[in-house]
C-alpha cells in the first residue's frame, strides 16, 4: 500500500538522494549535475512549495513539489513536479503521487495546472499526463541538451481543474 504525506526533515537525505540521482543522469531535469545537497532542498523544499514524499511498506519510492506556477495574476495555475525512485518505477507510484496531487491542487483552489518543460525523450511521464487529460499546448524545440539523445524538444502541458 502507498502513503503519501508532507514531507518532514526526517525526509530530507532521502530527496537529496533521489534528487542528486536525476540531476546526475541529467535525462529527465535541468538540475545542474554538480547541485549541492543545499541548493536541491532549497528548490525542493522552497517556503512557496507544498512537498509531498511516497512511501510504500514503509520505504520512501518518492517526492512531489506543489506549487502555483506563477505568482500574481498567473498564480491560480498550479506547477507541480515528481520524482520516482528508480527502483519503484513502473509500478503505479507516479500515477498515485499525480493523482493526489491534483486532488490536493484542487483543494487549494487552483483552477488549472501546467508542466512548463516536459522533456519529449520522457516518454513514460507523457503518457502518464496525457493519460490524466494534460495537452502539450506548446513545443519547445531542442530546449533540453540530453546527454545521449541531444538536443530534444520540450513541452508545456496543461489541463484544466474545474
């Protein structure tokens, strides 16, 4: 069974870890490969984020970030984003952590929400976020430097909450 809760300080190793692991593949983030443990926590557990971490039998399998896009007149559109550990991917996790994301969103009263940059190569999320009625409403062409593929496209998705 899945849990997801707030996270707490006793989670932070744990982000930093996964954290560090994505911005070292470089495939999916724009984390710089060289962020330090402070900077990712910073952005991850920024005061403006509402941050979430999965666990299943007890073992923590991922984060989420919740937060308004943008802030004034743009701030009743969500921004979210989700990690999954390695080990639990393929597994539903990410699905789960979504949908209780939405859920949460729309109890904070966001009327929309929108993923600014979707690496195109990510094709497991894309699908995942099509699958949860997102569009790609823009493409950002060869806006992400992959290390094995290049330069690939980018997306912007969205979908409304109401």
């Amino acid at each position: 069974m899945l849990y997801i809760r707030p996270a707490a300080e006793r989670d932070h190793e744990l982000v930093w870890q996964l954290l560090n692991e994505v911005a070292v593949a470089g495939e999916t983030y724009t984390f710089d490969p060289a962020i330090t443990r402070e900077e990712a926590l910073a952005y991850w557990l920024s005061e403006n984020n509402q941050t979430w971490v999965a666990l299943s039998e007890g073992e923590f399998v991922g984060t989420y970030l919740l937060r308004a896009n943008q802030s004034g007149g743009g701030s009743h559109v969500a921004n979210a984003a989700f990690v999954v550990s390695p080990k639990a991917q393929g597994k539903g996790i990410g699905r789960a952590m979504a949908e209780h994301c939405l859920t949460e969103a729309r109890r904070l009263g966001f009327r929309a929400m929108q993923f600014n940059f979707v690496i195109s190569t990510n094709t497991s999320a894309i699908h995942l976020w099509k699958n949860l009625g997102f569009e790609i409403v823009g493409t950002l062409p060869g806006a992400f430097r992959h290390p094995r593929a290049g330069y690939v496209d980018a997306y912007v998705m969205y979908r409304s909450l109401l």
